[in-house]
C-alpha cells in the first residue's frame, strides 16, 4: 500500500473513498489563480517560473479539495522546446507561426533527449512540487501529464486549434508516411520527457488525447493510441510503480479495441461511464466523468455525481470530470462537486 489514497486507486486498492480530480483545475476560474497570472505577465512565462508554476499547482488542493494536484504546465511546451515559436494570443488561444509541412520541417525540429531536456523548468517544478507536498503531509498525490503525440501534432501541422483538422487529415490520407515520421519523433521526445518527469517527483502520468475523436475509428490505432502505448510500454517497463491514465476524449467506437499497459482509462463526458465499464472496467480503473458544464448547477452536479456512484459503487473507479472545467464556473460549485463525490463514496 502507498500512503496516498490517489494512488492505490490508480492501482484498483480499497480506499476509503473515491478519490476526485478536475481536469484543467488549477485556471481561470480561481481568482487566486488570476492574481499570480497577473504577477507572472502572462501565461508563458508562468509555465516558465517554477516557484509560481508550483504555488498555482497547490492552490486547488487548498481552495477545491481535490485529493491529487496536476503539475501547472501546457502539453505544447514540448513542440515548443522541439524548436517551434509557441505564442499564445489573447483570446485566441495557442499558436505556431512555423508549422509543419514538409519533411525538411521535421527534420530540422530538435529531437531525443537533446528537446526533452530543455524542459528544465518542468523539471524544476516538479521537484519544488515534491519538497511542497512531502512537507504538507497530506499525502496528495502529484500527476505529471503529457499531450498524446496525435494531439500535439494537430497543432504542430495546423500551427493553432482547428475545427476541421483538415490540414493534419489532408496529410493523413494524402501523405501518411510524413505524418508518422511527425508522430515518431514526438513520441521519442515524449518518452525521455515523462521519464524525467517521473524522475523528478510525479506519482502519476497522464496522457491527454484531447483530440481523438477527429480520427476516424478504424485509423485511431494506427495514427495515435498505438503511439501513446508505446509510451506507456516505455514507462512501465522502468517504473511499473507509477500509475498511468490514458484520456483519449470520445471515442466511443473504439472502447472494443482498446489494448495496452496502462492502469486506468480516462472515460469522457459523452461516453456512458455503464459502457467503459462493461467493456473495459475488469481491465481499467475508470476515471470521470460529469459533464463539466453540469458545474453551473449545484442540483445538477449532485445528481450526475450520484448517477456515477450507482453504476461505479465504491472500487476501481476516481472520480473528475469528463474534459477540462470552464473559466466561468463559480468556485463554490466546483467545491460542491469534490465534497459531493467524497461524501457519496464514503466506505
Ligand atoms: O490544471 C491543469 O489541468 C494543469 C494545467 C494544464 C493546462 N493545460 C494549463 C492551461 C493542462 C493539463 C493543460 C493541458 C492542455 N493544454 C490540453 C489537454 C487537456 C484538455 O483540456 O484537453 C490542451 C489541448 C492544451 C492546449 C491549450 N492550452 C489550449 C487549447 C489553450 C487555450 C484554451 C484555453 O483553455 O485557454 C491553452 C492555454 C492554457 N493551458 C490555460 C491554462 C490554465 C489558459 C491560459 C490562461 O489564459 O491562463
């Protein structure tokens, strides 16, 4: 048994109640959150600053009461420091002036160990991050994450979000070599990346394919979740003690197919968490999954909460949304949520 109830979750242990998370919890809907922003500049230059990066990694612990923290970072840093130019524009969102079109663009993206380890400042969080919680005593676990290859790809190829993916989709059917060499070599830089953050304190990984549902399901194997298995495979053969949770949001034709050596599948707020667990729930912990904009209303929140709990009951199960919680949420229903599935689970 590990002293943090997060973790033997993870594992399928009995805990004493489920444990509770919220994706993007540390952001824009905490005002303390606003403030260090505020302090930092800008959201960059957070990432960039390990003592801040650190503090608002806690806040939601102390103001949410969630029972593990995300590491505060963004999946594109790791484009970023692969030598591609990440802005992010005021209500825009993420950008790449550069993307990728051709292989000459691949070829000259750092690669390896050589980009991974320029995250340092990842790194140096993380181990801020250790000392903080090991000092707290409150045994709340740490999650280090990473975007899935095809999801960082999408940005990389179409050099901001998309709708469509019809750039990244063109290279997919029309040139699929040169878009595996892009996913190749992201995967290798990943690899490296996850181990140094393990190495550097995280309890937890979690691989973030946020955008999975825009591939087709008989190619989703073949352009992302083979990718992200070989990362898990990677870090389960070096460190079978760190959990890890795969998040490939809607793909509910491809629960039959799902495969690999990870520990708990992330279950998003459009498949029915009753179907991820008649397929997958003897073979995965299930993580989720409230709609998030259920949020907004108390009434509704406690109802979804209770609707999980009567299909998951009490094991292999931690509770969090089904994607990211919204900017314009209020605090006191996002404290609502994390107390309700506390209550409601409790052995
Ligand atoms: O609390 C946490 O979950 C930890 C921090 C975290 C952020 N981004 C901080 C962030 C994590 C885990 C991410 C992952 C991330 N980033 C994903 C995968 C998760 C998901 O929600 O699907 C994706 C697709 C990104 C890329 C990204 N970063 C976009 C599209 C945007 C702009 C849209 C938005 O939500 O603002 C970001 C910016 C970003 N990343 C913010 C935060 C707190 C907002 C920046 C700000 O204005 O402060």
């Amino acid at each position: 048994m590990s002293n943090k109830i997060f973790v033997d979750a993870c594992f399928g242990k009995e805990t004493p109640y489920t444990p509770v998370w919220m994706m993007r919890q540390a952001g824009r809907y905490l005002p303390e959150y606003m403030k260090v922003r505020a302090e930092a500049g800008n959201f960059l230059n957070l990432c960039h600053d390990p003592k801040k990066a650190a503090e608002v990694t806690l806040q939601p612990l102390d103001i949410v009461g969630v029972d593990a923290a995300i590491l505060f970072s963004d999946i594109l840093v790791i484009p970023d420091e692969m030598g591609m130019d990440l802005e992010f524009i005021k209500g825009e969102g993420p950008k790449f002036n550069d993307p990728i079109t051709c292989e000459a663009d691949i070829d000259r993206l750092i690669g390896g160990d050589e980009a991974a380890s320029k995250l340092t400042y990842v790194f140096d969080t993380i181990k801020l991050l250790r000392t903080q919680l090991d000092e707290r005593g409150d045994n709340k676990a740490l999650i280090g994450f990473t975007g899935a290859p095809w999801t960082l790809a999408t940005y990389m190829i179409e050099g901001q979000g998309t709708k469509t993916y019809n750039i990244c989709k063109k290279m997919m059917y029309s040139n699929p070599k040169l878009l595996h060499k892009i996913l190749a070599k992201v995967t290798e830089v990943v690899k490296l990346y996850m181990e140094k953050q393990i190495e550097s304190g995280i309890d937890v990984v979690q691989i973030f394919d946020s955008w999975a549902a825009a591939i087709e399901p008989s190619k989703y194997d073949e352009f992302s979740w083979k990718y992200m298995v070989e990362i898990s495979d990677y870090l389960k053969s070096k460190y079978p003690h760190i959990p890890i949770i795969m998040f490939p949001k809607g793909i509910p034709a491809f629960l039959d197919k799902v495969y690999g050596n990870f520990d708990v599948f992330g279950v998003d707020w459009s498949t029915p968490i009753a179907l991820a667990k008649e397929k997958l729930g003897d073979k995965y912990v299930l993580q989720g999954n409230m709609e998030p904009t259920r949020l907004y209303s108390q009434e509704m929140t406690t109802e979804a909460v209770q609707d999980i709990q009567d299909v998951m009951g009490t094991s292999r199960h931690i509770f969090n949304l089904g994607h990211g919680i919204l900017p314009d949420v209020p605090v006191a229903n996002a404290i609502h949520f994390v107390k309700e599935c506390q209550r409601v689970s409790k052995k």
